[in-house]
C-alpha cells in the first residue's frame, strides 16, 4: 500500500500508483489516456504538473505531448442550443386560433386553497393567459374544459390548435 503524510490540512498519499490503475503495477507506465481517465478526468497540463511537484509519485506517464480525446469530457462539455430572446415566425391572426398550454407542480407549499398544480392556457395572438390552480393534476381536462367555455362565452371563439 502507499504512505499517507500530512502536510498542514492536506494528506499525501505516496506509491499509490496501484490504486489509481489497478491493472498497472507500481512503477509502471501509462498512456496519457488512462492517466487522464483514471486521474478523474483532469487535464495532461494538471497531471505533468504534478508528477513535476512530487504529489504523484511512481508513475511514468507516457504521450505526454499528445492531445487527449475523451468522449466523456466532450459530453460533460456539451450545451444545449440557447432559446430565441424573440419569437421566431408570426403570431396567428385571431384569439383562439392557437392555445399554449403548460401543466406545473407539484409544489412543495400548498396555496391558500390547498391547491399544488397548476395548468395555463395562453392565446398565441393576444398572450393572453389564464391560470388554474388544481388539487390534483387529474384536474387538467377539466380545466381545459372551463377555459374552452370561456373562450366561446366571452369571445365568441371556439380553440382551434392547443
């Protein structure tokens, strides 16, 4: 096994090349690769540096000059593409033509009502939007239902896309 130091607050560990590549024996060499996989994924500047400091001891790492291509780093690394700030494309032309419409919850703290759901219906040519609150996500048709009446009440309009 390896000799544990400390140093201030930090312990050292020394000879513990087997413990980092089990398939590797005490001072054997790895590729850049496998140091870098089995260092944590840290960068070939960061493991030469400390191989350089004495931090690791017993362990020849070999492609020191080779870049590292590394599938889980490139994903780690990845992003999604931004959202548009504006909208992209045009509005429809009259209320009710088209219905957005989001489900949320559950809350973690009950509303007045004992509500933790809530669905929104929001008209794509004026934005606006109706919200209502639910005690349980079953209550979702049954809201589309009361905000369909509306529509057709209060604007004379029936939904044509949601």
């Amino acid at each position: 096994m390896g000799k544990i130091l400390k140093c201030d607050s930090l312990y050292k560990v020394e000879g513990t090349a087997h413990l980092l590549a089990s398939t590797h024996t005490v001072n054997s060499a790895l590729t850049a690769t496998d140091a870098h996989w089995q260092l944590g994924h840290i960068s070939l500047d960061t493991i030469k540096s400390l191989i350089c400091e004495g931090a690791i001891t017993s362990l020849d790492v070999l492609e020191p000059s080779l870049p590292i291509s590394c599938d889980s780093c490139i994903y780690g690394k990845m992003m999604r593409k931004p959202s548009p700030m504006e909208r992209v494309g045009c509005r429809m032309d009259s209320f009710s033509s088209k219905v957005h419409t989001d489900v949320w919850g559950p809350s973690m703290i009950r509303s007045l009502g004992g509500k933790t759901y809530y669905v929104s219906f929001t008209d794509d040519k004026t934005r606006y939007m109706h919200l209502y609150p639910l005690t349980q996500k079953s209550g979702v048709f049954e809201a589309y239902l009361g905000f369909e009446a509306w529509a057709q009440t209060q604007h004379n309009a029936k939904i044509l896309t949601l």
